[in-house]
C-alpha cells in the first residue's frame, strides 16, 4: 500500500507542470554559477532554475485566487541515470498567524515560500547558501545555519564547505523542486481518507516515504 501511495505522488509531483530543476547548472559539469546580491549588503548566492520560478508564480497565484486553498506542497528529489531520489517533502501554508495570509506569500505572485534566499532568512536556500558559500557569510551565521550540513552532503559533490575562493559549487546529481498548490478539494494520496489537511498529508507522505528512502530522505516525523 505505502509503495502505491510513493509511487502516485512521484508521478504527480514529476509531472513537467509541476516540477524543475532547482538550480541553474551547467548539465555537462554539474556546476553551479554562484550569484552576487549586491543591494543594502553583499554576498553570494545560489539562484533557482527561471523554469522553477515560473512554477513558483503559477502555484502561488492559484493560492491566492482560490479561497479553499490551503497553501502548498513541495517534494524535493534527485535523478540519478533517471533513478528517483526523494530528498525532502514539505509545505508552506497560507494561512498564518489570526488566520491571516502567511508572510511566506508577502510578495505575491513573486512569492517562493520557503524556498527563497534572502541572506538569514527563514528559507531553505538561505541556510544552504550561508553554510557553502563564502562572501559575505560569518562563522556565527554559519553555526546558525548547521542544521542544513546534511543537505549540503546529500546535493553537492564538493569535499569542503564552504567552498574554496574560485571554486564552483558542484551537484552529486541533478536535483529537482516539484510544488503543488493544496485545497478543500485535494484528495489524499490515500484515497479513502478522502481530503485531509495539509499537515496531515505531509505526515502521511514522510511517514510513507521514510519507510523505503530512509537513507537519502532529509525529513522526519516529529
């Protein structure tokens, strides 16, 4: 049954509408150009594929016209020789605090929540590239931010972090972001059970996953 449920979610969240690469790359390397924010404060940073960004302002944009939509979901995974590797399954709901719009949907349709890189922002991305990069980036910061170290092992290739001055940030493989808005009429990756809540069918999923992808799942129930 857990295997069936895995391999629905796979083939949904895969689906070309719904997923992308993560990074800009370059496919015969691996590498990833490092980006330079520049504006108020400098330092280096890791820019999502433009195809995911378009993902990003289509999912959100349902989110925010759909008054039974509960936010969204998000699967994090590598491909190895087309072999699939779940990395990560999350959410990000768009309700908040008293029932308002989360501050994770404050920029609208520009919204990418939790998969953002404002520099010590409350975003993936930033913990990620304050612990790989180097300009711009303190030791304190980076000791805020080490509860990433096993993500940065499970996606680069790299020996040490942060990097070398001049070196490039490189993929152990090509790694994708699926998202998908959720709503009242979203129906379970176990069917009987009809639509559940977000967080249920994240615990559902991590719970399913974690079962057959132990080693490389960077999530857990808690």
């Amino acid at each position: 049954m857990k295997n069936i449920i895995i391999q629905n979610f796979i083939t949904k969240m895969t689906n070309p509408a719904n997923s992308a690469h993560l990074f800009k790359f370059d496919p015969n390397t691996m590498e990833v150009p490092i980006e330079i924010h520049s504006k108020n404060e400098t330092y280096e940073y890791l820019d999502l594929s433009d195809q995911l960004k378009l993902i990003f302002e289509s999912k959100v944009s349902q989110v925010l016209k759909n008054n039974t939509s509960e936010g969204l979901i998000y699967f994090l995974y590598q491909k190895n020789n087309q072999r699939i590797i779940p990395l990560y399954i999350g959410i990000a709901n768009k309700s908040g605090k008293s029932n308002k719009i989360s501050s994770l949907f404050s920029k609208k349709e520009k919204s990418r929540p939790r998969w953002d890189y404002t520099k010590n922002g409350n975003f993936h991305l930033s913990d990620i590239n304050t612990l790989l990069l180097n300009n711009g980036y303190s030791e304190v910061e980076r000791q805020k931010a080490k509860g990433k170290t096993t993500w940065l092992k499970s996606i680069f290739a790299n020996s040490i972090v942060p990097i070398k001055n001049g070196e490039l940030p490189k993929l152990n493989h090509e790694i994708f972001l699926s998202v998908d808005e959720w709503n009242f009429e979203s129906v379970s990756s176990i069917p009987n059970l009809g639509h559940t809540s977000l967080y249920c069918e994240e615990a559902i999923l991590i719970d399913c996953f974690t079962e057959f992808y132990a080693n490389s799942l960077l999530n857990k129930i808690h």
